[in-house]
C-alpha cells in the first residue's frame, strides 16, 4: 500500500540530485516516524525518458537473473528482490527534476522507498 511518509522521503533525498543510496534508511526514524529499516530502488536517466511503468517493469525483469530454489542472483537482481520482498507492503516513490545528475543533464531521478 502507499504511503506518504515513504514518498516524502524518496522526494527529501531526491532533492539532493544525487545517484547515491540514502545513507539514513537504515538509522531509526531518520527515514520514517515508524518504520526504523527501509529499502530503496533508484533510476536516473534525461527526465525526456522516464516513465513509472517502464523502470518498475525493468526492475522487475531482474526477476531473470534470480533463482527461487536457492535465493540466489546469477546477475544483479537486487531491484527485483526489493521490489517483490515478501514482508514488505508499504511503498512511497517520488520523482525528481535534476538540472545534472553525474554527467546526465536535464535529468530525472525516480526512488521508491519500501518497508516492512
């Protein structure tokens, strides 16, 4: 289910510009009033390109990479398994208009923010 609390901080740090993991999800109630672990999917392309559907759908097609028998990742999949965590149901996503973001200009960055 959404949540707002989630959305506002993937907007608070994706204010920052910046394709970096937000170093305060992990510190309590820096990242949200009640949930003290939360995880994070970020995108950053020129803001032309993005569409929701298109990247949660990328993230989802890591799902390729992933073994279920074992839990395992023949390759990166580490969207995929944040995106369908199985004690997850909260989520909040924001995106944001970057002038740059590294050497991409008139950017958009795209964070969903997930908890347990």
């Amino acid at each position: 289910t959404w949540d707002v609390a989630l959305s506002r901080t993937a907007r608070a740090w994706g204010k920052k510009c910046v394709f970096e993991r937000n170093k305060h999800l992990e510190e309590a109630q820096m990242a949200h009033p009640t949930f003290n672990s939360v995880g994070e999917n970020m995108w950053v392309g020129p803001a032309k390109e993005f569409n929701a559907s298109v990247v949660i759908r990328s993230w989802y097609e890591e799902r390729e990479n992933y073994t279920f028998q074992n839990d395992s990742c023949s390759a990166d999949c580490s969207y995929y398994v944040q995106l369908v965590w199985d004690i997850s149901y909260k989520v909040g996503c924001a995106v944001t208009a970057c002038s740059t973001v590294g050497n991409i200009t008139r950017a958009a960055l795209f964070i969903c923010n997930y908890a347990p």
